[in-house]
C-alpha cells in the first residue's frame, strides 16, 4: 500500500500532468502566409498562439518558431528556412521542478513535450507559475514545520471533503474513547482524592504539562523531518530528545516540589506530585517521538494522526502514573 501512494504521487509530479495539445502545429513546408492562414482558420481551437511548432512529413518535431518571429520575414518564407532547431524539450516522464528550471534557464514561455521524436503537447507559461509558485509554498511551509517536504502527504488544499473527514475522524474518536476511560479510571480513586484535596487540584497540571512537552517534541520532529528527510538520524536524534525531555521533566518536577511544599506546607505530598509530574514528562517525550516516528514508517501522515493519538496516550497515561504513584506512595 505505501508503494502505491509513492507511485501515485510521483505520477502527479511529472510533466505529463501538465500538458495541453491545443498548439499550433504545422509542417515545416509550409510558408508564413500559410501558416498565418491556417492560425487564422484554427484560432479558437489553440490554448496559445506564442509558438508554432514545426513538423516533417513523418510527424517528428523538427523546429519551433515564435509568432512575433513570423513578422519579421516575407510571407513567402518557408518556415524550414527561419525555424528554431536546437528545440529545448521534455519527455512526459520529466518531473515538474526540471519543467521549471528548464523554463527558468531558456526564457521560453512553453515547453515542448516530446515522446520518440513526437510532439505530444507543450506545457503553458500558467502551468509553470503554477509549478513555481507551488514549489515555493511547499518550501516556505516545509521550513516552518507545517509542510513536510520530504514525505508523501496529502495536500489538505486538494483533498475532497468527505475523504478529508473520514482521514481525521478515527483519530478523534480513538481519543475520545480514551477520554472516557481516564474518567473511569480516576473514579477508582474517589476516596484518596477526597482525603487529599490537593491532589485533585494537580490533575491538570500533570495533564497540560505532558501534553505541552509531548506537542513540542511532536512539532519539532515533524519539522525537522520534513527539513532533514532520510538525512536524519533517529537513533541519535531521540537520544538527543529524550535527554532534553528528561532534564525538563527534572527541571519542572524541582519547580512543582518548591512550590507546593511552600503554598501547602505538606512536603511529602508536594514529593509524590513532583515524581509524578516528573514520570509522566519522561514518558510524554518517548510516546510523542515514537507516535510521530511509526507514523512516518508506515507511511501515515503525523499531521493528522500522531497529534490526537500523542495526545490521547499522554494524557490516559499521565493521569494513570500520577494515580499509581499516588496509590502505592499514600496509603
């Protein structure tokens, strides 16, 4: 399945994409009065009239002339004789960026496509903006971390409706599903909650903190695959994470300790949250990464999945370590 996506999105990459076949074409026999004639007969049936493209009686394109070129000799002329012949062309199978360098470097406003010596169609000034401006976007995106240049995702701006919907919707539900199963966890520990307060109060301290550091991991692997590609190496890169995430989770859980052993005056329950908050961090760092990262592997987009179910994990598994702790450290 995840080769055919690969084919299937670098099928829409090639030029054949991008072509029309309602051009001028001519053969290079005929004169400029007879080739005026025949744009004058046909010019509703062309998407353009810059080129005119020259052929020999066995169809191989043989030259190409700009029509501003055609009035600056006498009607007589045969276009043989005045024809470009250093014809710069694509094959169908040339992939869109080429397409615009090619454009780019020549300065020509169409470019041939070209299959065993036969004109097939050209590719249109528009389509090539197009194909540059697109390019460009996918960049500016890609190095701000919403984009992944480097990875086969869908492109949210072309997509149906219905298709877009039931691609995010599964994720949703499997987080709501586990929304509802926190809930009834917590339920068990009705009765420490009610001998402790203050535990209750830290529930959504634990959970936002998990899910901020689990988000941020999350964004920054996206981006820097997208930047970096099969150029990233994971291995050192999540021991890299992951010992950022832990000096954090340190970091906070210090903070969390002071600061409610010095509001609460209660140390040893101020010690079991901060353990807890420190726990469910290290573990938010991990599951983000590798939520984000299996994504990758199969071939999904993290942008749609790996955020609700990063999300989900952490928040289900935060709350169960914190009420685990709690249990076997408060009796």
């Amino acid at each position: 399945m995840e080769i055919n996506k690969s084919d299937q999105e670098n099928k829409k990459n090639l030029a054949i994409n991008y072509i029309t076949n309602k051009i001028p074409i001519v053969l290079d026999s005929y004169t400029i009065s007879d080739t005026f004639k025949f744009i004058n007969k046909n010019i509703n049936d062309f998407d353009t009239i810059d080129y005119i493209y020259a052929v020999n009686k066995r169809k191989d394109l043989v030259g190409v002339i700009s029509i501003g070129d055609l009035f600056r000799h006498t009607k007589k002329t045969r276009l043989r004789n005045i024809m470009q012949r250093n014809i710069v062309s694509i094959s169908p199978e040339t992939e869109k960026l080429k397409v615009a360098n090619l454009a780019l470097k020549h300065n020509i406003k169409a470019l041939p496509i070209v299959k065993n010596n036969k004109l097939i169609g050209v590719i249109l000034t528009n389509k090539i903006v197009s194909i540059i401006n697109r390019s460009l976007h996918e960049n500016i995106l890609a190095f701000a971390g919403i984009h992944k240049g480097h990875l086969e995702y869908e492109n949210t701006l072309e997509v149906p409706l219905p298709l877009t919907l039931l691609h995010r919707t599964p994720w949703l539900i499997i987080g709501l599903i586990g929304v509802i199963f926190a809930a009834a966890f917590m339920n068990r520990f009705e009765n420490i909650l009610n001998q402790h307060l203050i535990l209750a109060f830290f529930i959504p301290a634990i959970v936002y903190m998990s899910d901020a550091l689990g988000t941020q991991h999350q964004t920054l692997f996206i981006r820097d695959l997208a930047i970096f590609g099969k150029e990233l190496k994971i291995i050192k890169y999540f021991l890299k994470q992951m010992l950022i995430g832990f000096i954090i989770a340190l970091f906070v859980g210090v903070i969390v300790f002071l600061i409610t052993s010095l509001f609460w005056k209660q140390t040893f329950i101020a010690f079991v949250i901060a353990l807890a908050m420190f726990i469910t961090l290290v573990i938010s760092s991990f599951s983000s990464l590798l939520t984000t990262y299996l994504f990758k592997v199969f071939g999904q987009d993290p942008a749609l999945g790996s955020g609700p179910l990063a999300t989900i994990i952490s928040d289900v598994s935060s709350i169960i370590i914190y009420f685990v702790i709690v249990s076997i450290m408060i009796k």
